[in-house]
C-alpha cells in the first residue's frame, strides 16, 4: 500500500510542472508519419477487410476506463437477474478490441481536449488545448496561429459527406469541439470567459467557432445554450435564473444568426424532447438541438419529459445524415460523471468512482452500439467505432460492415 502511495504522489507531482517534450513532438507532420508507418505495418501482419467504408460513427466513453466497463457490465447482468460478471457488453461482441496509451504531450495523466485532439485531428496534443498542434501553448492566445489542425469531421465535410454531433455535454465541451475549433484554451467556451488581452488579440471563444469554422455542420445536439446568448438573456427554460441566462459579452445571438443563414436549407431548432420528437427527418437537413443550458443532465437524472435522451438523440440524428448517397461522418459522445475524471487523477476508487450514473450511462451508449452498427441493406457500409478515453488507458472496439 505504501509503495503504491509513494508511486501516485510521484505521478502527481511530475504533473505539476511543465515537463519537456522533444521539439519533433510539435510538428503534426510527425504524428501524421508515425500513424502511417503504424498502418502500414498492421497491413503485413494479417489479410484485412481493405473495403472503403460509406459511413462512420465514433461512439466516445469520456471518462471510462477499463475498471468502469467492468463495473457496467457487472451492474447490466444483475439488473438482469444474474451474478453479472459473465455478462457481455456490445462492445464485447465486436471482431476488434484493443487497447492504446492516452497521454498528451505535455502531460502523463490526459485532459479531453488533447486526447480528442488525438483521436480527431490524429495529432497529439497539450493539455487543455483544441484543434491545435503541441505548438501551441494553453491560455496563450498568440500561439494559435499557425498551428491549426483539421479534424475528421472536416476531411468527411469536405469529402461530400453529411456530418454530426450528439453529445451529453456542452456542444462546445472539450471533445465536440476538437472536431471544429481552434483554441489554445478549452475553457473559453463564450467571450464572457476568455481574459480581455485574448479577445483583443482576435482569438475566438468556441461557441463562435461551433457555427463559424465549420459553418455547414448538418446536426448539432447537446447542451450549451447558454452560451450562444447575449449575457443575462433569460433562459427559455429556466427563465430569470441568472446562472442560465445568457454569457455572451458581444451581445450576438448565435442561434437567430444560425436560423437566418439557413432559412432556406430546410433547418431547425429545438430545445426541448417534444420539438424534437416531432421532427420529420425526410424534411429536415440541418438541424440545431441545445437542450440544456450547460452540459444535459445524467439519464438517470434527466427529465424525461423535456430532454431527449441520447438514444432518441442518435436516432434523429442518423435518419438526417443517412439520406445523403455519399455517406456521413457521426460524433456520439456520452460523458460520464466528472467524479471518476478526478478519482482517477488522485489514484483513488471511492464510492463514487463506481456510482449509478456512470456506468448505468455506459451501458446505454454501449446499447446504441448495438442498435445503431445495425442498418438496413442500402445503409450498412458503415465502421462503428467505441472509444473509451481515460487518465489511464483507451479501449478502443471496432465493428465493420463489408
């Protein structure tokens, strides 16, 4: 016990300074080659499905490690009526299951904006940094230009596909965001929270990016009104509540901005279950979904008369992008309970660590794994991917559908 006291102090206290990384580490150019040498290798190892696939979907676990798919699926078999250990997953069902290390440049225990900068943008990056190259430096706003990265949210826009996001979280939270902004600081989700010498600078605050970068994403669904309205602005929701009332200092109504330049491309909004559920997808082809001001609450918790939940979410979202014959790209993110991110950090596995929401949370994403990597004929050239990022370790399962 002692020994392994002494090993997570010495974690937690590398951590606190600013560890030197080596300079080739900035440059995306060398990620780019060590994938590519990784691909190429994995070719000669054994005969794979080299099929291109028409559609992908990355189901995203934030926060869930090995030790917590294990609590799920113990917790999935007793609400079953079994002992649970001898249960399966979907996830478990998958040909392909892997595991790979999860760091940032920077740092040895990860944040969700450099690992998703990683898995989006394939190029690692510092801690608290988005769409940026190991170049750029947090909270310095200089250090952004020019060190821009793409994601695969735009190499899919750019291809002619349809493109989406559906998250539990802010949509302008650390993991969508890699896959549109640019920003040397995940914590500037508005103007009201970037410091002025930034705003004067020209950096942009995320929610901005969300419709700017990228303007043409086709479905956006998550949380994070608040931010897209001028400050003080009453929630339509929770109206003359102050602390989901509106953030924005430069008084831009981001959502009216988003309604007016697709009024004629057969858009909506909506910001409750009800709005959403009424959709025809057959006429829909952009759609916008802010549910909650901040970040959507945890299923177990969630009203279920006014917030959808992320299946019902996920299943809107794939009858929009699906009528496109080039195919789409799809973000599904479920964010598990910000207490296993810190009891993790800490080397610890509290109560809380294992708690209700978290892994009765995965076992629905994993479901969605299942329902959604099972399309009809004409949809199902189509890779489903689950990643399951966390301080620790990254668990990746793959399904593809020649």
């Amino acid at each position: 016990m002692t020994a392994l006291l002494i090993i997570c102090f010495c974690l937690i206290l590398g951590s606190l300074g600013n560890p030197q990384f080596p300079e080739q580490e900035k440059d995306p150019k060398f990620w780019n080659a060590w994938a590519q040498r990784t691909l190429k290798n994995a070719l000669t190892l054994q005969e794979l499905n080299k099929n291109k696939a028409k559609n992908l979907i990355l189901f995203l676990g934030d926060g869930m490690g090995i030790p917590t798919v294990t609590a799920a699926r113990i917790l999935k078999g007793q609400l079953n009526g079994q002992s649970g250990e001898e249960t399966q997953l979907e996830m478990d069902k998958f040909p392909f299951v892997s595991l790979s290390k999860t760091y940032n440049t920077n740092a040895q225990v990860p944040d969700s904006a450099g690992t998703a900068t990683a898995y989006l943008c394939g190029v690692k990056a510092n801690e608290g940094t988005l769409g940026v190259s190991a170049a750029a430096v947090r909270s310095q706003c200089n250090t952004t230009q020019g060190n821009e990265v793409t994601s695969i949210l735009k190499w899919a826009k750019d291809a002619g596909k349809s493109v989406g996001i559906v998250t539990t979280t802010r949509v302008n939270h650390a993991t969508p965001s890699a896959a549109y902004a640019h920003c040397v600081d995940r914590d500037w989700y508005s103007d009201n929270e970037m410091p002025v010498e930034a705003l004067q600078a020209g950096c942009k605050d995320i929610a901005r990016q969300l419709f700017e970068n990228i303007p043409n994403i086709d479905v956006i669904m998550g949380g994070g009104r608040k931010y897209m309205f001028p400050k003080n602005m009453s929630d339509v929701e929770y109206p003359n509540i102050l602390k989901h009332s509106g953030t924005r200092k430069d008084g831009r109504n981001l959502v009216q901005e988003w309604v007016d330049r697709m009024k004629d491309k057969k858009n909506h909004y909506v910001w409750n279950k009800t709005q959403l559920l009424s959709l025809n997808p057959n006429n829909v082809d952009y759609l916008l979904g802010l549910f909650e001001p901040g970040d959507m609450m945890y299923d177990l918790e969630r009203n279920t008369e006014s917030d959808p939940s992320l299946t019902e979410m996920v299943d809107v979202a794939i009858k929009i992008l699906k009528k496109n014959p080039s195919g789409f790209y799809l973000l599904v993110e479920g964010e598990f309970e910000a207490s296993v991110m810190v009891q993790l950090h800490i080397c610890s596995s509290g109560p809380s660590f294992f708690s209700g929401r978290n892994v009765l949370s995965l076992i629905q994403v994993t479901a969605l794994v299942s329902a959604d990597c099972r399309f009809p004929q004409p949809y199902k050239q189509h890779i489903c991917t689950m990643a399951e990022p966390s301080p620790l370790n990254e668990q990746w399962a793959v399904r593809s559908v020649p």
